[in-house]
C-alpha cells in the first residue's frame, strides 16, 4: 500500500470501496430514476402553455441542470480516483482506511477513520485524509504523539488504537 500522506500541497484521490459504491449508487440513481421523473415532469409542465410563466417548468429545467451538473462530477470525479481496496502489509502504522482512536491532553478520546476527501464526515467518525490530523497521523504507530496546528493553537493528541477492517472486494 502506498503512503498517502504526500506533500503539504498533494491532494491524494483515494477512496474506499465504501465510499466508491456510495458515489456510484448517487448516480446510477440521478440517472436512471431522478433525472427520468424531472424530464417528465418538466414535459407534462411544458405541455400546459405558456413557458415563461409556468413555475414547474421553469423549476424543472433548474433540477435538470443541478442534475446534470452533478452527473457530470460524478462520472469525472469517478474516473480520478484510487479505490484502496486492500490493507496495508504494515498494519501496526496508521495509512488510509485505518481507525485510528487518539487521546487529547484532556484524556478525551476520540476515533477517525481515515477516509478519502469525497466521504469524509466527522458525525460517522470520517476523517478526511487531506485533514491536517490525518495527515499528521499518517505512517505513526501506537503510543506516539501527534502535535497539529489548529486555529486555536498546537493540539497534541495520542494514539492509542490502531485498527483496519477488513475490505471486501
């Protein structure tokens, strides 16, 4: 497995087959069931009359836009990325896809996964890897100390779990 922790300015691409699947799923979805009802609706709109007052029709062409510019990023963003889809050999090291559990000075713990950037989401524990944390702890092991500069200051935290689930391919 590759180091994902690159340069200050690197922005890795990677994602997990979870995450992959989730943005696959969102459009297959908008193409195959949300843009068909829009362009149906937006017909049924455009066949009561007047155009450039009818509120659904207007509406309707706005959501076929969002919609297409969605679909759009989707198939792009798709084709940019790396599917991390096996451990790490090293997995007493903190890489992409690991649950990570820290400790603040505080003795609050808290864990991450670190996940790419397209479905990172703190509520899941979802880190993005671009994150300055993540960053940090990318390659460290058990038991070391993390300092990161926040925006009120140095933020020195602890690791003191280290777990990898396993992928399914």
């Amino acid at each position: 497995m590759t180091n994902a922790s690159g340069s200050a300015g690197a922005r890795v691409r990677y994602i997990t087959p979870d995450g992959e699947r989730a943005l696959r799923d969102e459009l297959q979805y908008l193409w195959k069931i949300k843009r068909p009802e829009v362009t149906q609706a937006v017909r049924e709109a455009a066949a009561q009359g007047d155009r450039s007052e009818n509120a659904e029709y207007i509406y309707g062409k706005k959501q076929l836009r969002e919609i297409d510019r969605r679909v759009r990023f989707l198939s792009k963003r798709l084709d940019e990325l790396t599917v991390v889809d096996r451990l790490p050999e090293d997995q007493s090291r903190v890489y992409f896809g690991a649950w990570v559990t820290v400790e603040d000075e505080a003795g609050d713990e808290q864990r991450y996964r670190l996940v790419g950037a397209d479905e990172f989401d703190l509520g899941k524990g979802y880190l993005s890897i671009n994150a300055p944390l993540a960053r940090a702890l990318v390659g460290k092991h058990l038991d070391d100390e993390v300092s990161v500069k926040t925006p009120e200051g140095w933020k020195t935290v602890l690791i003191t779990g280290i777990h990898y689930a396993a992928t399914v391919s």
